[in-house]
C-alpha cells in the first residue's frame, strides 16, 4: 500500500490528462493526524521550479496537512504564471480539505518549461478529483500517478514496533546530488516532533539519495517530504527509527538506480580506506561521473586504469600509486600496478561492484551509478517531442 500502509494516511492518484498516454498523472496523499507534522529536503540546484519555491516556504512551520503532486509537467521556467499556478492548487487544496493552502506542500515532475491555462486548469481538475477519490488504499495509485519516464513504480514499506513507514518514489533520469532526480513521499505513524522529523529525514537522505549519482545531472524539482501523522500513539527509539528510515531512503534510492533511462548495468562503487567520509565520496563520485569509465562497464570492459585517472582529479588524501581496484571480486589493480588478469572479471550480470581502497585511513562511502548506454543517449535526445 505505499503511503497509506502506517496508520493515518489516506492517498489517490488520478488521470486529468497532463499525459498524452492517458495514464493517470495527479497524486494526492492526506495525513489525518492526530499529528500534522511535516519536514522535506529539497533540490540543491539553484534553479528551482515552483513547486520547490512554495513547498521550501510552506514546510518551515513543521507542519504538513497534504501533498499535491503532478507528473507531465515540471512547471518550471514558467514565470509568475507557474508560481501563481502551484499557488492556486495548494488554494484549492486547502478549500477542499478545509485546511490552510500554507500547510499543503506541492510537487511537479516533467518536461521543463511548458505550462500554460490548459495546464493549469488540469492540474486544478485533477487536484479536485484526487481529493474526492481518496481511500485508506491509494496509496498504490498515487505512487503511479507520479510516475514520468519510469517503467515502473517504486514502493516501499518497513515495520518498526507497533509502527510503521511507508514509502513511495519517482526518478529514472537526471540523477545525481543534491537528493538526485525524484519525487519521495515518505509517511509514518510514530510520533515525531518536527525537530526529529527533520534530522532523521536529513540524516536518511545524506546516506541514500544523496549518495545516488546516475548520471551526473542535477534536477529542478526534487523533494523528499515526510509527513509523520503520530497515529500509532508510540513514540520510537531514536535509533531505531532512524535505521528502519535510512532502510525505506536506501530502498527507494536501489529502485530508482534499477531504472535508470537506458541502464544495462547497475554500478556500486564501494571506497574504503579513506582519510574522511567526505573523501571517501568525492573519490566515489568521481568515477560514477566519469563516462570513459562508464562506457567501459557499458562495454564490459573492465577497464581499471579509468577508475585511476578519475580518483586522480580529486583533492582526496591519498597516494594514486598505492590503491587497489577490484571489480565484480576480483582485484585488478594493487598499489597502482596490474594485479589479476582483466579476463577473469565478469561483467556480464547486470549489478556491478567497483570495490577501490584507498589506504590512508578507515572512512568509508558507497555511491549508486549506471553505465552510459546508446539507450541513455536515444531517450534524452528525444525527449520533448
């Protein structure tokens, strides 16, 4: 059930026609409380759609009585017309929920730079007929009514002790930090201050969707949003939550990873051995932005001396001469030399782990990443008309 599998929550997903397909396009998700509160994270990208200007406002109160999203249209770039038109869909929102426009947070996902009044009513249409539908059991139809050039919806739900999170997602393309490309709606019915909600949804992010670099393009639209409605009646231990939210943010952000636009493989690249995490990251992030290397695993090449030349461009603490390189278990690089031959890495199955020690140090980070496919390229060349 997504969404709505913790307690207080209600969903729909709709068709209002802002896809050609006639698939269905407006999602809304309702948190009937007894709490009402709310924390997201939002795109680092400095140009931001309207849906991000409003919901970065909205959600500063801690408090979030709904989320309105649309797919087939970004509504960005789309002047005071596009602001005005996620203005009046959280107005409308409020009205028909009886609640305040300032504490509904909207989503847009889709082609950049497209909107006009067709637009706008069908998102109006749409907002109106998802709140008329909503059911304890939308949660299913909401997460594929987000859904844009993704082949299939992205769900998830853990059970923690006498709660429960639930989790829905889109992405497939421009994926890369900050969050990388994707709509999230996380719902849980633990009781979480506002405060609590913000630091564990932060704390979740840094180490999942942030970590997820497909391919190196950082969108306008991303929000993580977690609306946290207490009806449970139990308020968690700390730690626990925040494992059973890092697992939900780590699902969500594998799903997202497995269908990417016109990936054949799915890379993990694993760097231990670091003076820092943050080096650690910025070696691993390296390589998953390198597209020599990632036409290599396209290839099936185990081409190592790409993993070197891509770490070599970074300011992390280490001596380029003395890391070891594996790939799919077999280490092909030590101390900067030729370890076991290339023809014993197998690079026919689609996972793919990049295993680099860095050996200055005990940090350690995982970042997600695909290989660069004639796919890949076909379906962003295309993807206006």
């Amino acid at each position: 059930m997504s969404v709505t599998a913790p307690q207080g929550f209600e969903a729909a997903g709709v068709v209002a026609g802002l896809k050609s397909t006639g698939k269905p396009d407006v999602a809304v998700v309702v948190n009937r409380g007894p709490l009402k509160v709310g924390a997201a994270v939002f795109t680092s990208n400095r140009a931001k759609a309207n849906p991000i200007l409003w919901s970065e406002q909205a959600v500063k109160d801690g408090v979030v009585e709904a989320i309105v999203l649309n797919s087939g249209g970004a509504n960005c770039f789309t002047g005071s017309f596009g602001f005005q038109t996620t203005h009046q869909t959280a107005e409308k929102a409020g009205e028909l929920l009886d609640v305040s426009s300032g504490d509904i947070l909207i989503c847009s996902t889709g082609l950049i730079g497209t909107g006009d009044e067709v637009f706008r009513a069908k998102v109006l249409d749409g907002t109106e007929k998802a709140i008329a539908a909503l059911t304890a059991d939308g949660g299913e139809d909401a997460s594929l009514a987000i859904m844009t050039t993704d082949s299939r919806p992205k769900r998830t739900v853990v059970q923690g002790d006498g709660w429960s999170i639930g989790a829905m997602a889109k992405g497939a393309g421009m994926l890369a930090p900050g969050l990388a490309t994707m709509l999230v709606v996380i719902t849980t019915d633990a009781v979480l201050t506002s405060a609590q909600a913000d630091a564990h949804l932060r704390a979740a992010t840094r180490v999942s969707f942030d970590r997820l670099d497909s391919d190196g393009c950082m969108s306008t639209n991303d929000q993580v949003t977690l609306m946290v409605s207490g009806a449970s009646g139990i308020t968690p231990d700390p730690a626990g939550f925040g494992a059973a939210l890092r697992e939900v943010c780590t699902n969500l952000a594998t799903q997202l990873q497995g269908d990417a636009e016109g990936a054949s493989h799915d890379i993990t690249i694993e760097v231990t051995g670091a003076a820092s995490e943050e080096d650690a990251v910025a070696v691993g992030r390296s390589v998953a932005r390198n597209n020599l290397f990632k036409a290599a695993i396209f290839g099936n090449d185990p081409n190592w001396g790409r993993v070197l030349a891509a770490i070599g461009t970074t300011d992390a603490a280490f001596d380029p001469y003395d890391v070891d390189v594996s790939m799919n278990g077999v280490r092909v690089c030590t101390r900067g030399g030729p370890d076991r031959p290339r023809e014993e890495v197998d690079l026919a199955p689609r996972a793919t782990h990049v295993g680099i020690d860095l050996r200055v140090g005990d940090a350690h980070a995982t970042i997600w990443t695909n290989d660069l496919t004639h796919d890949y390229v076909h379906e962003n060349s295309a993807y206006s008309s």
